[in-house]
C-alpha cells in the first residue's frame, strides 16, 4: 500500500453501486446461494474490507436498491473491521513486559519492523514517567524473555 494520496473519485448513488468519501458498495451475486451480497471496498486497498448478504428487491429476484441509512451501515461496519484487523497487527507486532528496578517501572517492548529489505526489531524501555530511555536495534529473532528484559534493565539498558 503505498503513501501517495490518490485524488478523490466523484460521488457514485446507483442503485446497486454507491461511491463516497472513499468506500464504494456494489451489489454482488452471492456465490453461496441465490441471493445478493454487497462487496465494500476502501480507496487504496485492493482486497475488499467487507462482504455481507443483502437483500432481494420486491419482485425476490432482484436486489433490493442503496440508500444512505444502508451505505453508512456498510461503511461503519467495514471500518470497524478495519480497525480490528490493525489493532491485532499491532498487537502481534509488539510485545511488552513491565520490569521494577531500584524503585521505578520500565515497559520494555520489542517492536518488530517489517522491512522488506532489512527487517528487524527494537527493544525499548519506557520509565514509569512515559519517557524512552532507552531504544536499540536488534535482530528479527531477538530472544524476548522476562529474564533477557530484567537482565537488560538491570545492566544499564546497554546495546544487547
């Protein structure tokens, strides 16, 4: 995904295809069953954010068409999978630990980065004040234990 700002596309309120502020929602043809699905997708991503059921029109053959109440229903629910989906990289990224030494407490977090070229982690150490003191780069496969974490504190923060 890159950094670069793409220009906003115009507006889109079809019947089965909506586009605004960045979503679009298309009604679909349900591949498990007869009925309809509505694909959303967010600008920049290339894989969809969310597919849900929809319904059929009046005549059951058909899909039932947009309205807004539908399109911000859509849209706040793919955003909300979104966020969780980050949430659990970010998690997954970084591990932490609190150590106590001489009187004060450190989180110590290992914070690994996905480079494509060079990936590798940083070990952190945070006092009970919220200030950084201490921050190396160490390997992908730093081991990051409770024993490695207090011995780190303990000896100074020195570069592992």
């Amino acid at each position: 995904m890159s950094n670069e700002r793409t220009p906003a596309e115009p507006d889109v309120m079809e019947p089965t295809f909506w586009r605004k502020n960045g979503w679009s929602a298309r009604v679909i043809k349900n591949e498990e069953d007869d009925g309809w699905a509505v694909e959303i997708r967010k600008q920049g991503l290339s894989e969809p954010a969310l597919i849900s059921p929809w319904v059929m029109g009046r005549d059951k053959k058909n899909p039932k068409p947009f309205d807004a109440t539908a399109f911000a229903t859509f849209v706040k629910t793919a955003s909300e999978v979104l966020d969780r989906s980050a949430r659990q990289r970010d998690q997954a990224m970084t591990k932490k630990l609190s150590i106590a030494w001489e009187g004060r407490w450190y989180e110590v977090r290992l914070e690994l980065v996905a480079d494509e070229y060079e990936p590798h982690a940083l070990l952190s150490a945070i006092d009970d004040a919220g200030a950084t003191v201490a921050k190396h780069r160490v390997p992908v496969n730093f081991k990051f234990t409770r024993d490695v974490a207090n011995e780190w504190v303990r000896g100074g923060f020195r570069e592992p």
